[in-house]
C-alpha cells in the first residue's frame, strides 16, 4: 500500500503546482517553461508508475487491502453508465468543441466521473484510496481553475462529433475487452 499513497502523493503533489500560479511563476522564472513542463511530466510519470505498481500490489494482497463494504449489484450498472460519457469528455479535452465549452473542463469533469463510478463498486481499501484521492483533487482542481479564471476552450463542431466517436469507440473497446487486458477484471461475463 505504501508506493500507492507515496505515487498518489507525487502525482497528486505535482497536479497541484498549476493550482498555486506564484508557486508556478516562481518555479518557471527560475528554471524557465520549458524545463519546468519536462519536470512535471517527469514527476508525474514517476507518480504515475508507482500508483500503477502500488495499485497491483495492494489488489493481488488481500490481507493488506480489506473489504470495506459490499456493493448491491445494482452499482456495477451505475457505473456503466457513468463511464459512458467519461470516455467522451477525455476526447473533448484534447479536441476543444461545443462539449468542451459547455462543460469547461472536461479532463477534470472525465477525472471525477471515472473516480466516483470506481467509489461505487470499488470496495477494496487500495480502491477507496486510489479514487478517492483522485476524485478529492479533481474537485479541488475544479475550485481552483474557477479562482485561477482558466480559460475556456471552444472549437468547432466537428471535434464533438470525432471527440464522441472517439469515446464511444474507446467505452466499446473497454467495456468488451480492455478492462479485462489492461486490468485483468473482465466487466462483461
């Protein structure tokens, strides 16, 4: 469980850099932009990898990674749902459209939608840390991209309708197969 809280802390710690803009400014006047995106990228990757190794201890140790609750069955088709648009607002991140202007911030609004589905049928205490710290700090990212006045990306209709083709294809793939290769949990039985 250790390397899962020490990667959710770097890769949490790292996100929360842009949320301070004079911890930021300060840390790009120093060692310039660009060093300082090659240095968040970095450290993200290190969070990242040990989450994803910290993550694959804690499942495969039962003893260490309690059952905290039993969720009904009813959730798994909760979460489903809540998946379906997870996909498409990750498009509409990285292909600024209607979706992304209406909802302002779809990597984060994807960020909490993904977390709080997993809450729900995720009763393990290595699930509840994992989406639970995440989901915390894209609510908190939420709070302060309002405070920093981020501003919002529009485009054209057509990256909506690649951006839903996109996730649609991607919640298809997931759903049928990849959760099942990437996670080794095979959502359809």
């Amino acid at each position: 469980m250790i390397p899962l809280v020490l990667g959710l802390f770097v890769f949490i710690g790292i996100h929360l850099v842009p949320t301070c803009p004079s911890t930021r400014g300060n840390v790009t006047a120093r060692i310039g932009e660009n060093a300082y995106k090659g240095l968040f990228s970095l450290v993200a990757l290190v969070g990242l990898i040990l989450i994803i190794y910290g993550f694959g201890q804690a499942r495969y140790a039962p003893s260490g990674n309690p059952l905290l609750w039993d969720p009904p069955r009813w959730t798994r088709h909760v979460t489903m749902t809540l998946m379906l648009p997870v996909f498409v607002l990750l498009a509409a991140a990285y292909l600024p459209g209607r979706i992304s202007a209406a909802v302002k911030h779809p990597m984060l609004l994807s960020v909490k939608l993904w977390a709080l589905a997993h809450l729900l049928v995720s009763a393990r205490l290595a699930n509840f840390i994992l989406f639970g710290a995440l989901l915390a700090w894209a609510v908190y990212d939420r709070i302060s991209v309002k405070r920093r006045a981020v501003p919002i990306k529009n485009g054209p209709v057509r990256n909506d309708i690649i951006a839903l083709v996109i996730g649609l294809v991607a919640y298809a793939f997931i759903l049928l197969i990849g959760h099942t290769l990437i996670i080794g949990v095979p959502l359809i039985s």
